[in-house]
C-alpha cells in the first residue's frame, strides 16, 4: 500500500491536490496522527469486494497553519475522515529535513502497523517491513509575496532543500514539485530569476536537481507552469472594479511570456503526475523529468490582461492599463 506525501496541503494549491486524489478514489492521511479507524466490516468489504485504489497522503503543514478544510474536504470524500492525518513541520528551522524524514518514516510504519487485512507473507514468518513513501509532493509557498527576500528564502529554498533531504534520507522514490508564479523570460524559455520568488524556488530546485543526477534514492520531477490563477474570477474582478480597466503586478513583468492554466487543472496534473510516479512498479527511467503544463495558447502577461478587459467590456478594442508595483513598497503597505 504505497503512500504519498503533500506538503503544503493546507494552502490553496495544496488543498485542492488534496481533493484530487480524494476524487480518484486516494485515501489522504495528512500527519497528526489523529486518523479513526473505520469499522472491520467496512474496511473488509472494501478490500476483498471493491478493492479501489488505495494511496494514503500524508500532509506536511506549518505549526501554525488551520486544518479545518483539509479535515472537511476528506470527511466529504467516499474514503470518509479517517483518510486524513496531518504532521506539522516547520520548514524554515535549522532540522527542518530532519522532522521531516521522522514524519515520513513515522508515516509508513504507522500505515504498516494498520494494515491488518493484508495476508502475512508465507514465505517469511516476520512482519514485512514499512511501505515506503512512493512519492512526495512539495507545494509549499507564500501566503503573501510582498514579503522581505529573507522571508522568501526561508521558506522557498530553505523549505524545499529540507523536503528534498528528507525524501531522500527516508528512500522516498519521487519528489514531485511545482514552479510556480510567473516565472519565464519574456521568450518563454528560462526561469525569470529576476523575481525573487521564482529565484528562491529555482535554486533549491536545481540543486535537488543536480544531486538527483548525481545517484541516490529519489528522482526529481517538475511541473512547469508559466503561470496559474487560483481563480480566473480574481484577476477579473481586479480589472472590473478599476476605471479604466487595470491590473497591478507585484514587481511583475508584463512581456513574459505564459501560457495560463487554471489552479484547479495544475491540481489534477499534479494528482495525475503523483498517482503515476506512485504507481510505477521500477525506478524511472530519467532521475530528473521536466514538463510543462497550460495552454495551449502562449501570450504575454499584459496579453492576458488586456484578453481579460477585452471580455469585461465587451469592446474589441479595449486595453489594460499596466501598473507595476515594487515589492518594498507592497510589503510596507501590507505591514501597515
């Protein structure tokens, strides 16, 4: 019975990656260990009837972050309460990667231990070891990006580089990741590292990427967004309540070039891309897989503003006024 880590579940990427594998057919457990048992009978059936696809998450969030629509999410799912369980890890200490191969190792001897419907081996009289984790996700981020540089490191690259050694020092097969935000150069091609964000996401990545093909335990896949809304509703709604139409970047750059997805269609490609990497019976052929998603077609971000004012105002011709906010000046009026 594999299992799959998520780490970040509780944001709104996370929480919706949650959902997907809750929608095709995933027990989710999260790290609290505050999981319920479901009753024999029930779990019987289930194993020796229907015998559906079974993947347990296990959910890494902050020490201070609200679970409560993570929990309401999986009581809602055909898998019921008990498929979720949550550890809080705080990435940005020192041990962070340490907590977080506890939390993994912790997760798979716990899953082993309630595996009681699983037929002992006839072949060997003692218990077979802990599953390991299949695969671990990372969607940590920023609630907030108008944020010091120091604040953006310690959670973006800090933050991942821990994930990563803990997948690694707990033999986890797959560390699956997500660049996010606007992060390409207006030909489309490289990481824009001159947003600090995307800069702090990418170091981390491209050295997890290079010890990956170094050897070790855990290969490296990457989906590559060029940009994703949460909801295309909020961008809108920006642009419909200013006169003239327009939207505001936060030390954004409006020629680099995207080609958009919606957050909940990353979600399901994540789901997909998880479920695929925790299903495959042998190491992948390639340490480090990198892909993009979104589309299919390519603009610019001011494009894309102006598509949007365009469709609010119903006049072919209309455009989107630009404003470019620096970031110090963001984070001053979010502070105040």
């Amino acid at each position: 019975m594999p299992l799959v880590a998520v780490a970040g579940a509780t944001g709104w990427l996370g929480g919706h990656v949650v959902q997907a594998l809750l929608d095709r057919g995933v027990q989710v457990s999260g790290f609290e260990d505050r999981a319920s048992e479901r009753g024999f009978l029930h779990a019987c059936l289930h194993h020796f009837f229907l015998n559906p696809p079974h993947v347990q998450v296990l959910a890494l969030v902050r020490p201070t972050s609200a679970t409560a629509a993570l929990e309401a999410r999986a009581a809602a799912s055909a898998a019921g309460p008990s498929s979720l369980t949550i550890a809080r890890v705080d990435l940005t200490a020192p041990d962070a990667d340490a907590a977080v191969a506890a939390a993994l190792t912790q997760a798979a001897a716990a899953a082993a231990a309630t595996a009681v419907l699983s037929p002992p081996s006839p072949s060997s009289a003692s218990p077979p070891p802990p599953p390991p984790v299949a695969a671990l996700v990372d969607l940590v981020g920023l609630r907030d990006l108008a944020v010091p540089t120091a604040a953006i490191r310690a959670v973006l690259t800090h933050g991942t580089a821990a994930l990563w050694a803990g997948a690694r020092s707990a033999a986890v097969p797959r560390f699956v990741a997500v660049a996010g935000g606007i992060h390409r150069t207006p030909d489309g091609r490289a990481p824009n590292r001159a947003m600090a964000h995307n800069a702090a996401r990418e170091d981390a990545l491209a050295d997890a990427a290079a010890q990956a093909r170094a050897g070790g335990p855990t290969g490296l896949t990457i989906l590559d967004p060029s940009v994703f809304f949460k909801d295309a509703a909020a961008i809108f709604s920006m642009i419909a309540r200013s006169s003239p139409p327009s939207l505001t970047l936060i030390n954004g750059g409006w020629d680099v070039a995207c080609n958009p997805i919606s957050g909940r269609d990353l979600a399901g490609a994540l789901a997909d891309a998880t479920l695929e990497a925790a299903a495959a019976p042998d190491p992948p052929a390639s340490p480090v897989t990198r892909f993009s998603v979104g589309g299919p077609e390519v603009m610019t971000f001011g494009g894309l503003a102006d598509a949007a004012a365009r469709a609010l105002m119903g006049d072919a011709a209309a455009t989107c006024r630009r404003v470019t906010l620096p970031r110090w000046v963001a984070w001053a009026a979010w502070k105040a």
